[in-house]
C-alpha cells in the first residue's frame, strides 16, 4: 500500500472512529456499559445487580438488557459507580481502547518478525481497527479488548517461564468471563502444573471475595438472572450453542427455562465431543522453536465452545489468524487450498452484519446461514488450526505472487466490513440531524 494510499486510510477510519465516539458519548449509541454501570452502582448500595435497568442519563428512559457479568467483575469495577456515568464511561473508554493496542501489539510481537513489524506497523493497526469485530466490541464498549489484554499478556508470561504471574492473569480472566477455562485443559496437556496450581488459586480467590463481602445471595441473584436469558440464538453468538439454539428455535417468545432442555442435552453431548476433539488436536511442545498451534486452537475452541461466543471476543483470534495466513503463504506458486479457506474464514468473521434477536429470526434456513455466519467462519478457522500440529510465529513473507493475491483479497474483505458500518452510521447521523432539526 503507497503512504498516500495508507494516509486516506488512516484519515477515513480515525473519522469513522470519531463519529462512533460521538453517538457514544452523546447517548444516542446503546452500549453494554450502561447496563454494567448501573449494576455496580446497585452493587455498592447493596441492591441486586441481576436485573434489567432503566437509562438515567437520557432524556426519556429506556430499558437496558441485563448485565451478565459474573459477582467478581461488579467487585473489581465497583469503584467507577463513585464516578458520574459520563466520566465513568471517559474511563472505561480509554482503559478499553488502552489495552487493546496494548494486547494486540504483544499479539504482533509474536506473529510477525521484527523487521516486518518495523515496516509494516502502521497497516497492521489500521486492518485490526478495521477489523469488524474491533469495531463492534468499541461501538458496544464490551470487555473484548480487556480479555485481549489479559489473555496476551498472560500468553507472554507463560512463554517466558514466569508461571505464577500467567497463572494469576489467567485465572483473573477466567474469574471475569469464564469461558477462557479452556486453559486449564491447555495447561494441563503443556503439563505446566505451576501454572495450573496458580490459576486455580486466583480463580477461587476471585469466586469468593464476592461471598466475603456481600454475602452468597449475590450469586443466588447472578444465577436467577442467568436462568431467565434466552440470548443464546442472537446472530452474534457464534458458539455452538448459539447455532443449535437457531437451529432449534426462532421467531417466538421463550416463556421458561423447559424450553432449552432439549437444546441443553444436545450441547452438552455435543460439549463434550468437542473436548475430545480439541485435547487430541493439540500439537505438541516444541523444544527449539515456539508452536503456537495448542494455543491459537485453544482461544478458538473456547469461542465455539462457550454457551456466548459473542463477536465482540474475536479480537482473540488475530494471532491464528495471523499465523494461518503465514501457513497458507507457505505454498507459494499457486492460490492454495488453504489460503481459499482462510479467505472465507476472514470473510466470514468479518461480516459486518448487524446484531439480531433470534427472536425475530422466522425462516430456519436463514437463521442457520446468514445469521450464522461467525459460527462457520469460527468453524473453517479451527479445521484450519487441526491441519497444521506445529505453527510458528515471528514470520516474514518470503513470496510474491500469492501473496499480492492474498492481500488484495484481504483489503477488499477488511473495506467492506468498513464500509457497511460507516454506511448506516452517516445515515443515523443524517436522521438524527434531521429530526433534532440541526442545519
């Protein structure tokens, strides 16, 4: 890419990115801040968190969806309910955004060499903040870029031997979304009981300070709440739960829990499998080079493998994908196999399609395909992932033809998963000036 070309692109998303800043911190963006926020204010003074809210901030209330954070999370971020919800959001907005170049960059470091990162920086940040998924997880101000930050930096610690420290960033994430429990399995196959014991120490130790101070009512309320969500089928899902929810229901009300017994039985037989699977597809521990394989099946496994594999968490996935791409370079006479797959793969997870209750889904088949689209792109990201045992980081491209093509391909991928987004936002803008009568 020219410097004038990169330049544009630079200009055009940083103004895309100030005008999602501005529908955030003018209100007229819902974001599951606002959900999180309210439940910690109601979780200092000692009501229950585990409800739906009303927006305080606007000028006419709205209801919020109901916060699904574990009892640990509201305890660790409590003290932004001491803030105003507009400075607590400046907060958690820049603490967001922070870790996530942060995480990404450490991801960086062991995907690409240094020489490659030296002169191709600046495009590798511009395709992660165009990467769809980034843009959702800013636009919903989610815990993405928090479990990026944590997840990487306890990756960069656990490669470096410093085992209790990765086992305690670890277990804190675990202890705030749970489903990177998968680690634990991960671990154990690495046979690094150090870290194992360490992340099993921080984990308890995060269930129960809650209990300590508040009480074990708190996790009566959290459990309640959870039984009366029926989230799971929403396009954004892209677990295997998500899809055998679609598959099974849409386009009417769930009135109680019966309902999801038998998409419960199916999950759990299919749970199960997959844990077979994913122990017996992990490559081994190489002794001269890092494999990244066991890892980089591992943050994808526990995506598809969580009841929420929410599309706001794919920012976990740049460095198989990253990596994937190097394998798929390997070939280098002609477009290969794997570089079409991964190509699909990307298209896929990075289908800018907007979030929609399975409640309004009413036609099976376009509820199991344009609705579940991060599910099979996560899928071919993983058949990926079991192709290959051994796949190594710090990579230079070593081709020209194929790679001219994977790039083109790439960009044209990343600028329509752009452009979509930049579309209806100009147009909620023009709305909103027309109807606020703004000239």
């Amino acid at each position: 890419m020219s410097r004038c070309y990169r330049n544009i692109c630079i200009l055009l998303l940083l103004s895309f990115y100030c005008l999602l800043s501005y529908f955030i911190f003018k209100h007229y963006q819902r974001i599951d801040f606002s959900s999180f926020y309210l439940s910690s204010q109601a979780f200092l003074q000692g009501e229950n968190p585990y409800r739906n809210f009303f927006t305080t901030y606007l000028s006419s209330a709205k209801i919020l969806p109901a916060n699904l954070n574990p009892p640990f999370v509201l305890w660790s971020f409590s003290f932004l309910a001491h803030f105003s919800y507009s400075h607590a959001l400046l907060f958690w907005f820049f603490f967001s955004l922070i870790l996530g170049i942060m995480g990404v960059t450490i991801t960086f470091y062991y995907a690409f060499s240094m020489r490659f990162l030296k002169k191709n920086y600046v495009i590798l940040y511009l395709l992660y903040f165009s990467f769809f998924p980034t843009l959702m997880n800013f636009v919903t101000q989610q815990f993405g870029c928090i479990l990026l930050f944590l997840i990487m930096l306890g990756y960069y610690f656990y490669l470096n031997r410093r085992d209790y420290i990765a086992g305690i960033l670890w277990g804190i994430i675990i202890a705030i979304k749970l489903f990177p429990a998968l680690l634990f399995f991960y671990v154990l196959k690495q046979r690094r009981q150090r870290v194992l014991l360490s992340m099993l120490v921080t984990l308890l130790i995060a269930v129960f300070i809650p209990v300590l101070v508040y009480g074990p009512v708190i996790y009566n309320q959290y459990f309640k709440m959870m039984s009366n969500v029926f989230w799971y089928g929403d396009d954004w899902n892209a677990s295997i739960y998500g899809f055998i929810f679609r598959l099974v229901f849409g386009g009417e009300i769930l009135p109680n829990m019966s309902y999801l017994i038998p998409v419960n039985l199916v999950y759990g037989s299919v749970f199960v499998l997959l844990l077979l699977w994913y122990w017996l597809n992990l490559g081994p521990t190489d002794n001269d080079r890092i494999n990244h394989q066991p890892f980089c099946l591992t943050l994808a496994m526990m995506l598809l493998m969580s009841p929420f594999g929410w599309v706001y968490y794919f920012p976990l996935l740049v460095l198989p994908m990253t990596l994937i791409w190097f394998v798929a370079l390997e070939k280098q006479n002609i477009p290969t196999k794997t570089m079409v797959v991964w190509l699909l793969c990307l298209f896929l997870i990075n289908f800018p399609v907007d979030y929609v209750n399975s409640k309004e889904m009413h036609n099976l088949l376009v509820r199991i395909s344009f609705f579940s689209t991060f599910f099979y792109g996560l899928l071919f990201l993983i058949y990926l992932l079991a192709q290959r045992k051994k796949i190594y980081g710090n990579n230079e491209i070593q081709c020209d033809g194929v790679t001219h093509y994977s790039i083109s391909a790439m960009y044209i991928i990343f600028i329509f998963g752009v452009f979509v987004p930049v579309i209806y936002y100009l147009v909620r803008l023009l709305n909103l000036h027309l109807n606020l009568g703004v000239p």
